[in-house]
C-alpha cells in the first residue's frame, strides 16, 4: 500500500491537552528550518527565554524550554536535583503525582507519599506533617494542577513549608502556566515545569522549566552525575545559557521552537492576566451551562481549576458513547476519566485557545444532544441559556 | 520591548544537520493539531511505523519515533538495555562514541571503551580482541555514520562481532539513515536510533528507533526499573503497539509527527535505494569539486560517507571567516569541527533534500569566492566545472 500524505479531520479540542492551536502557530511552525546554531536563532533563543521568564513571572536565569513533552520536564526536575539516597516527600492526588513518584524512586531516592483522595487538593497539614516527621528531606513535590483531576492545590502554601523545613521545592504546573497564576519568585518555586501544549496553546513536545538560584546550587553541588545525559542542565545550559557562544549540546528542536515563540507573543500580547480572567469566565459560562443540565463536577467550588473540569458522568449513560458521539458528530475531542476516575467523569478542556465562547456553547450543545440521544431528561436549551448569562456580562 | 513573531532568515544548510526541509514537510507540520489519542491520529501513528520499518529494512515490531531529538532516542536505547553493573563494549571514534560511552555510565554500567583515531573507521579486530577479553559483556555500542568526522564504520561486520559473543548490539544511525543502506534485520543489529534531521530531512525533535526481538526479551528480563519513566519502552509500548486501544503515556509530539510521516511518504515515493544513489551522486560531485580546487578530505576513500563531508581546512585560512563569509553572503551555512577536529575542518553536510545539485553548486561556487577572498591561489571555475562533469553524466 503507498503511503500519503496525512490530512488530519477538523477537530475541536476540549479534552486535557493538547487544546486547540491558533493558525498564527501552526503557520509558525512552518517556517524554514534553520540552524541550532544559526546567530538568528540564538536571538530567538533569547527570546524565547525572556517570555518564559516573564509568563513564569521570574527572574531566574535557568529558564528554557526542555526538547520534550511535560514528562520529560518533569523528569528533568527530578534528575538534576534529586540524588541516590535522597528522600522526597511526594503529594499524590491524581495521575501526575503518581508520575512524580516514580522519577523520585527511578532516581534511586525515597518516595515519602502524601496521599489526598483524588479530586481533593493536597493537604498542607499533611504535608507539614510528613515534613516534620523526616528532617532532611530533599525536595518536595506537588502537582499545582491536577490535569486527572480538575484540582488546584496551593502552590504558595506548599513552597513556603518546603522552604521552612529546608527542602526545595518541585512544581508541576503543566495545566496551570497561562490559565491561573504561577508566580514562581513569589511563591519561592525551586524547580517547576510546564507544557507547551495546555494554556500555551502551542502544539505538543516542548516543556518550559526554570530552577531558582537555589535549585542551581544544589544541581552544581550534586555528588554524582545527573543520570539523563540528554536531561542533564550542567550541560544543556551551555547552549541555552546567555551570550553569543553557544556550545552544542543536542539538536534543539527548531520548528516547535518557531510555535512556542509564536504561542508567547501571543500570550504576551494579550496580557498573561487577561488570559487569567478570560480562563475564569469561559469555565464559569460553562458551569452555568453543566449545572443548567443538571450536571455536577468532581471537584468543589474554591479548587476548582478553570482549565480542566472533571464533570461527573450521570448514572445510567454511556460515557464513552457520549464521548464517540461528540467525537463523530461535532468534531468534538473532550476526555475520559484516568485512573481511578474512568468511567466516572468526563474531563472537559477550557485551555488556552479552547477557551472562547464558541467552545463552550459549542461543547455545552454537543453535550446536551448527546445526553438527549440517550434518554436522559433535559430542560432543552436551558444550558445555553445559562451559559450566555455569564458571557453577555 | 515587545516580542514580534519571528521571521527566520532564508538558509541553505549544509552543515550536519539540521539538512533543508521541503515545504510539503513544512506544510504538514502546520496542519491542524488533533488529540493524541484520536482514532485518525492512532491511524497515522501506525503509517508512520510502517514506513519506519521500511526504511530501517526491518520487521521489528519494536519500532517508533521517540518524542525528543536523537540524543532521547540513543538515551532510550542505553536506559531500556543496560542495568547497573553490566559492561558494554563502547566504540569510539568521534563525538557521538563518546556521548555512548557517557549513557554506559549514567546506567551504572561499566564501559569498555575501544578507541579509534577520529576520522578512521572503527577497528573491527580491536572490537573482537575486547569482546574477548571481557566475557559476558552487555551489548556492543557502536556509530555507524561518525557525523563527527564523515566516517562510515562496517555495521555489519560490528553487529555479528556482537551476536558471535552474545552481546546485544547498540546502533547509532542518526546519519545514515535515508543517506546510505541501514539493514537492520539484514545486519542482526538489537538496537537502532536515528533522527529526524538529517537525511530524512524533517525538522529536528524526533528519533525514530528500533529494537529486534532479542533486545525485546532484554527488556522484559530486566530486573531494575528502567532508570527514565519518560523513555521507558515497557511503558510507551502500550501507545505505539499496534491494535486500537493505546494506553496513554506521554501527549505525543503530533505537528512534529504529521512532518515525520510527510518526510516518510516523501522517501518512500522517492524510493530509499534511489535516495541512497542521488547521496552517492551528490557527494562525488561535491568532491570532485572540491579537489579541483585543492581541497583534500579527511577521511580516507571507502570510508567516507557520501552526507558528512569533512574537508581538511588548508594552512593560513581563517576557517571561522569563511563560514561566517557563507553564512551572510550566501546565506549558506556548513559546520565547524567538534572536539580535537575544531578548526581543523569544515563538515559540509548533504543531506536528505540537501543533497541536490544546486546544493553541490552552490557550495562550491560560495567556498572559492570565500576563499579567493582570504587569497588563496585557485584555478577559478575548475571546481564547478569538475562537479559538472560528475553531474551531467
């Protein structure tokens, strides 16, 4: 069979990631390719770098894009920082800090586990707790937004009790960089990583990462060599360090660079707080518009994360016919349930670009046809309704 | 200041890699974005294995595109193989040998390292005496396109070395691949990385790599977790084996994936015994040329590889001066020299859609002017005519 050429269906992306992708990106992304080493491309580089440090809201000079998804973000944290024998106390409420977990033990380290139920935000007293009772832990490490869950935990709170028990402290904030604030000077973040294909709205492969001036000192003052050469910042900050000299270290992905540039102007342009308060809205227009139809989310009101609603499935429906329908009927892509939660909620993605007006009256009529077509009773167009109460504020 | 988009230069590379991207490759990449798990884009995922098997001239059913730059993918073939404590024979020869003995290390492992001069071919003999001398080694790791140099060492002979003494062999093809034969099955290689950017010529970001049945079986006897969750096989199988259910690992690389699967297409249509005849051809042009204006090589005849060409810099001439003369006057960029060969040489790459006869012309026409430039003494036009007499046969 001869291959072709792949045109992919016309979708619209609600699911946990990635979100829809503006065409000023995508036309980015096809750009010629130049050199990794191109002295245009360094100026890019720089760039790039300044808007990372502006929509992390720091000033730390280790900030640069990681050459791969969030995971390998998060597993770059991990390995710089974490050594064998070093104890880690892990938050686990949802699949990401399950994730967490593995690295820490992967690097030859002590998971010491804080679990919350899933769809509940870490518990600090806990965490204080954990804290106390094992002096000398080397890192905390916590999900500020659980993209399993819909949950936001507070990162502030966290990265002050790590700081108090002289741990650093490790963030997660894949879903919640450009949808809520991450304010990693102010909060005192060591090491937090994030996704280009959430709030960013580019397309997925790169993970934006910045370490404190702490979090450097401990990655210079390890005893052994980071175990991912490829991971390893003592060397890649060679090449994404300031300056005009830049000493190869791998290939850096150029076109997904080109997107990501793109994705930041547009994010600058429109103002990171701007973006904040549009996420805010377009989850509350949708909440109107679930509650209209009768349909509760998994997490309560004050840790909700606007980006990521995990909308309770109603007994007696299909869920994953409903998601067949949306996919096949309105082009529609919104998520299953991971974990412990499959089956059991829809997960519903109000990222970046996929949270405008027309995502959600559009997600909110798909819905309500689909939940039709299986019997459920519905106050018909009510969710609409609801939905333009919010919006035609 | 406010960012602006970015607006690349226009480039003609001809250094290692990147090579030039066509604009079907570029055109694909800026497709709309669809979800990782979609059932058109788990379509897709599938194509693309078919075509990676294709061109590695394998049935391996361990054979995907990593979701990072060609250093993930040698990565993920040292993480997955080797445990603590095992000894790996580690050829080197050039850059890339040693960033493989490096990997052995980070794995805990013990590296036994066979040296070569850079430039020179691995010794097969010295391979066989240190397989010898150190019974129950791991895995045989070798180069087989030196991207350093422009050396092509005997794959073949490397691998049944490995098989004869029980050892898995560990193939780095980020060169070759598209540009010379890669006979995976053929060669009995275990397991094989190579990259996106180079004679594939897809932008850079994406390994594709391969594991035979043997190397399988390794991994599933391990009796360590493999120390990177993010490149851990026995987990992203499950995303990128075959049947309609995938299991979700990482939010794979999709725009990067659409320009893999474009550039697959092209090879495919193009015929990969075709594409290895116009390197072939490209490279006896380019030499010729070279040559005639007294440019010598600095790999011996037989062992060159007709995409990495290393031309020795002649005494007096500031080597970084004329690449620079090229980049802003020709808008042509070639490579310095890595490690002990910096200063010494140019690499001039040709390289997937680089290797064509403008590109052979315009080099060469672009190399004289800078050198005439720093005064050296050259027939003028003898090389342009030399490479057209290899042309137009």
């Amino acid at each position: 069979m001869t291959p072709k050429p792949f045109q992919p269906p016309q979708r619209i992306l609600m699911g946990p990631g990635p979100s829809d992708v503006h065409h000023r990106v995508l036309s980015a992304m096809a750009r010629p390719t130049i050199g990794h080493l191109d002295p245009q491309f360094i100026v890019m580089m720089d760039q790039v770098k300044s808007m990372l440090q502006e929509a992390f809201f720091t000033a730390n000079a280790l900030t640069l894009p990681v050459s791969g998804p969030g995971s390998a973000g998060m597993e770059a944290c991990f390995v710089n920082l974490i050594e064998p024998g070093d104890k880690v106390v892990v938050c686990v409420n949802g699949v990401f800090g399950g994730r967490m977990k593995e690295n820490v033990e992967r690097c030859g380290a002590t998971a010491i586990v804080v679990e919350d139920e899933w769809g509940t935000p870490v518990d600090p007293g806990k965490v204080e707790a954990a804290l106390k009772a094992n002096p000398g832990v080397k890192a905390l490490a916590f999900v500020h937004a659980e993209t399993s869950t819909g949950v936001e935990s507070d990162a502030r709170t966290l990265c002050e009790l790590a700081r108090e028990h002289g741990a650093l402290s490790i963030v997660d904030a894949v879903t919640s960089l450009g949808g809520i604030p991450v304010l990693v000077d102010n909060w005192g973040a060591d090491a937090t990583y994030s996704g280009s294909q959430k709030c960013l709205s580019c397309t997925p492969g790169l993970s934006p990462v910045t370490f404190s001036d702490r979090a450097v000192e401990t990655l210079k003052a390890r005893k052994t060599k980071v175990q991912s050469w490829f991971l390893d910042f003592s060397l890649l900050t060679a090449y994404w360090g300031g300056g005009a000299k830049r000493a190869y270290h791998h290939t850096a992905p150029i076109n997904a660079l080109y997107g990501l540039h793109e994705s930041l102007v547009m994010l600058h342009e429109e103002g990171i707080e701007h973006s904040w308060t549009r996420h805010s809205m377009m989850h509350q227009a949708l909440r109107a518009g679930l509650e209209a139809m009768g349909l509760g989310l998994l997490v309560a009101e004050g840790a909700r994360l606007p980006q990521l609603n995990a909308v309770l499935v109603p007994d007696g429906v299909d869920e994953a016919l409903v998601r067949t329908t949306l996919l096949n009927q309105h082009g529609l892509e919104i998520g299953a349930g991971l974990g412990t939660l499959a089956g059991k909620v829809w997960r519903i993605g109000l990222m970046g670009q996929s949270a405008t007006p027309h995502h959600v009256t559009t997600c909110l009529a798909a819905l309500e046809a689909a939940l039709l077509a299986q019997g459920v009773k519905l106050p018909q167009g009510a969710a609409a309704a609801a939905a333009n109460r919010v919006l035609l504020v």
